[in-house]
C-alpha cells in the first residue's frame, strides 16, 4: 500500500510521517479516478491536511529497491540515467559536465546573503551582508554614500576606485545607469538623473545570463559550480580570456542581442579587473566579484599602494581601444 499527503491553507506536508496526529483518525474509501482509496483528514499545526492511502499501489522497501538494482540489465540503465552526453547532440560532448557530487549542503538552494561555493561553504566570511542579497552586494559597492541609490557620478567615481581610467570609467556609468535605471524605478517617465534603486536592481538582470543570480538577486552555488565544471579547461579553479568568451558565447539566448552584448561586456571588465599575471580569472576572485568582496578587495589594495600594477595594466587597456 502507497501513502501520500498534502495540505491546503499555508503549507505542505510530505509523506505519512508528517501527519502522525491523523492516525487515530479512520480510514474512509472513497473512489478516486476509477481507483478505491481510502482518505482521512485533519489538521497539523495548524494546517489543513489530507493523507491518501492506495491499498492497490505497494510501496517499494529497501529489499525491494536492492533487488531491483541489481543485474546487469538495471546496471545498464542506472548507466544512462546517469549519462550527461548524448551522441546526436555533440554540444552536451563539446559542454561535458562531471558526474561528482557537490561538496556543498543543498547546493542547489539559492543563497540570498551569501555567495556560497565548494571551497567557502558560508560563504565570504567576516564581511557584513547589510541584509541585501548577493546582487544587491555587488551592486552596492558602487552606492558610495551608502544611501541605496546609485547616480552615474558614483558610478563613475566607483570604476575609478577599482583603476580603471578616466574614459572607461564615464562609459561604464553612461552604459550602466543608461540601461539600469528604469528597469529599478516604479514610474512611468524617466527620471533625467539616471537613479538606480538598490531594492529593485533584481529587475535588471538580463537574459543569455550564466544564471547564477536567480530572478530575486539571490546566489546559487550549483550554477557557480558549473561555470567552472563546463567551461574551465586548462585548469579546474581558473578560467583564461578564451574560455570566458567560449562560456558567453554557449550561453546565448535566441533572439536577445541585449543579453548578448551585456554577458560580454561584464565577462570583459570581469576578467581584466581579476586576472593574474599568467593570464588566469581565479574562481576564488570571480566569486569575490559576485558578491562585491573583491571590489572591496581592489581599492582597498590600490589606496595602500599594494596594487599600483593593476591600476596601470587597466590604464594602457584604455589607450589601446584610444
């Protein structure tokens, strides 16, 4: 005999186990979709809910479920249940991902404070979340008062507190707050001073995306992981300049130039902000850029004089595209 249960109301309850108060209930048959159950009612901290037994449906044990896995036949397809390339596809070979699991506790749980991955399971610890989610904080370095709106002068003064230069640093702020604040503002005309509002930058996330940030702002660290376990060739924790535009480009929607030239411009400032002299955008520091900690990183570095090289390197980038 199968169990199942559910609530209506405000929750949901899942499986026999949740609802124990209802044992002492009885039983009642009831015909449902040409079956005979039985069905009995009632409430569970304050919710209402319905457990549903099939006396025709056995439930599968553990000697069960041993028995059928075992065999050459069950072997072979727990094999393709498992296999992630299909041959008439040869992008899932081209795009191949790893069969390991993730060292990381629900791991496909979006993460809305913290910029969770294998090797900072909690994330970027010490640094203070002010309560805003993992978007949010990425954004945030650029709101230089502090006051959760960010105009194009703190956009500017925010690029040049990471080196970039003067040209760069006024094109990303016509650029960024030309493209992001209405998107963030409730009105129906445009406010002149292209304002973007820190409590509704989720509505500026766009398409052909490596989704890492979900439609709320928040972090998912499977989607992190599988930047790296996809795109990553030459090494496991660092990606190389070919292999970000490799990743840009397989993650391109259909019909969302947008989305397109977006990914590549933040992919672009991304990489010549994190690489190092070998040419390597570390995980650990694109992580860093996810959730704004190497931002703080960056210009803490420079004010010290400990970065002067960065500063310089991203200041010739800007004379070659002169």
């Amino acid at each position: 005999m199968s169990f199942a249960a559910a609530t209506t109301g405000r929750g949901l309850v899942q499986g026999l186990g949740g609802v124990q108060p209802l044992e002492q209930l009885q039983w009642k048959a009831k015909t449902q979709g040409g079956s005979r159950v039985f069905v009995k009612r009632g409430r569970v901290g304050g919710f209402r809910t319905m457990a549903v037994a099939n006396p025709d449906v056995r439930s599968k044990s553990g000697q069960d479920m041993g028995k059928g896995q075992s065999g050459k036949g069950s072997s072979e397809a727990s094999k393709v249940a498992m296999e992630t390339v299909a041959k008439k596809a040869p992008v899932t070979s081209e795009y191949n991902v790893s069969h390991k699991d993730l060292p990381i506790e629900n791991a496909y749980l979006p993460r809305a404070l913290q910029a969770v991955d294998a090797q900072n399971p909690e994330g970027t610890v010490g640094r203070e979340h002010n309560d805003y989610t993992v978007l949010q904080q990425h954004c945030a370095f650029f709101d230089r008062n502090g006051d959760g709106v960010i105009y194009p002068p703190e956009t500017y003064q925010g690029f040049r507190a990471l080196g970039y230069s003067p040209t760069i640093s006024v094109l990303a702020a016509i650029v960024i707050n030309g493209s992001f604040s209405y998107p963030t503002y409730d009105g129906w005309i445009p406010d002149p001073r292209f304002p973007i509002y820190l409590e509704k930058i989720h509505r500026t996330k766009h398409g052909s995306d490596t989704e890492v940030y979900d439609t709320e702002g928040r972090f998912l660290p499977s989607k992190f992981e599988e930047i790296f376990n996809k795109y990553a060739r030459t090494r496991p924790d660092a990606m190389t300049y070919e292999e970000i535009i490799r990743m840009t480009d397989a993650l391109r929607n259909v019909n969302d130039p947008y989305g397109w030239s977006a990914a590549k411009l933040e992919w672009g400032f991304t990489y010549w902000l994190v690489k190092d002299d070998e040419g390597f955008a570390s995980k650990e520091k694109i992580r860093g850029v996810y959730d704004g900690s190497f931002f703080d990183q960056v210009e803490r570095e420079i004010k010290q004089g400990k970065n002067k090289d960065k500063k310089v390197e991203l200041q010739k980038i800007d004379a070659k595209n002169n």
